[in-house]
C-alpha cells in the first residue's frame, strides 16, 4: 500500500513538471511577440508579391466618418502600377454620401455620379479623399507602408475560413499615412494590424489614428487582391467641362 502511495506522488510529481515544460514552450503571448527581423522580412515579402501582379484589386474602407467631416468612405476598384484605377469611390460631404464611378490615369482624376451624364475632371485632395491611382504606386503607395513600418510585434493567429493567418502589429508615421488619406495628421502616430496568409500574402491590414482634424481616431481596412492578368485603363471618352 505504500509503495503504491509512493509511486502515485511520483506520479504527480512528474505530471506537474511535464506541465511546467510545456507551458514554457507554449508561452510567447507573455511576451515574446516573434523575431522583429523575421516579422519585417514577411512584411518585405507581401510587398515584392503585390508590386510585381500585373493587376491589382484594392478595397480601402472605414464603417463611418465623424459627424461633419468630409471625407473618403471608401474606394474599391481594379488598377495597375502605370499607375492607374478604374472602380467606384464613395465620399462624404455636406453630410452627405455622393458615390461616383471614377477613372484615375497618368495624374488626372474623373468622377461620374449617377446624376451626371458625363465623366467631369476633379481634385480629390478638396474631398480630403487621394488620387486612387497614387495608391497602386509601387514607391509611394500604399504598399510602402509595410516596409516603413515601426515597433513590429507578432500578435498572434487568427482564422480566415480554412487559412490560419498571422496577424503582425506595429506604427506608422501620419507623415507616411498623409500618402494615402491628405487629411491625415502627420505629426501624430497611426497604429497598423496586418494579416498575412502562411505564403506572406497580405490578406487585409487594418489602419487606426486621426484620419481628420478633430475627428478622434478612425479605422480603415485595406483589402489587396492580385492577378497575372493585365489590365488597360484609359481616360473616358465622354468629358464635361
């Protein structure tokens, strides 16, 4: 009876440090966030795939804007590193939502509202909203943003249907931000969450920090989808004045 007494508390005491073992082996969320370099070098990665598809879908879009402001909803479109954009643009004024199909090429932005016949040239910048195509640029747009990006931090993994995602944390200056929304503060800090598949493809990032003057933070989700398949965008034919 004792010797079974003795080999049950070894017992124990053998569960009880297989316990401590694996709970030191499993144990990064209580602060080791994964390898800066390595988590950069994924970063570097999703962005040599996107700058080198033949075509790009890009879907950048916030919930909702703060009361007053004029701003960028969202834009979804396809476009190429030319760079061009064809695809349709949501904008908020005057309290307002106005959608509008728009083609941007070489410099020169045209919007067409459902209540317009034609295709008229505009400034997105007096939208507080960016040139669509700027973003598709491989050295200015919004690709750059996951090399340029500070404090990288492993945050974890996360589902997506069947894919298991890592999801990468860290901060961008609003001075490199302003290359996507004008109005963006450029002496302040944005925080940045991106999610990359297990081959570096960037599934979506998710952008927070003050987008507009006095506006309180405010979040817009990137989504980028690639294709080898070229794809030709011209200026429109039918152009008001």
């Amino acid at each position: 009876m004792q010797d079974c007494a003795v080999r049950t508390r070894h017992l124990i005491l053998t569960l009880a440090a297989s316990t401590l073992v694996l709970s030191g082996c499993t144990g990064s969320s209580g602060g080791d966030k994964g390898d800066p370099a390595k988590l950069q070098a994924r970063l570097s990665e999703a962005k040599k795939s996107l700058d080198g598809a033949e075509t790009i879908t890009i879907s950048l879009a916030t919930d909702k804007l703060p009361s007053g402001v004029t701003g960028l909803l969202s834009a979804k479109g396809k476009g190429n590193h030319s760079p061009a954009f064809d695809g349709k643009v949501k904008v908020v004024t005057g309290g307002a939502s106005v959608d509008a199909d728009v083609i941007a090429v070489k410099g020169k932005v045209w919007a067409k509202t459902s209540f317009a016949p034609v295709y008229l040239t505009i400034d997105p910048a007096s939208l507080k909203a960016p040139d669509p195509a700027s973003l598709l640029d491989s050295d200015t747009g919004i690709t750059q943003i996951l090399v340029k990006t500070k404090k990288v931090t492993e945050g974890g993994k996360s589902r997506d249907g069947s894919d298991v995602l890592t999801t990468i944390k860290g901060t961008l200056p609003g001075s490199l931000v302003r290359d996507i929304i004008p109005s963006a503060a450029a002496d302040e800090s944005f925080d940045v969450t991106y999610r990359l598949d297990d081959d570096n493809v960037l599934r979506d990032a998710k952008l927070k920090g003050p987008f507009y003057p006095n506006g309180g933070d405010v979040t817009y989700t990137v989504k980028l989808t690639t294709s080898d398949t070229a794809v030709t965008i011209e200026p429109p034919t039918r152009v008001g004045r």
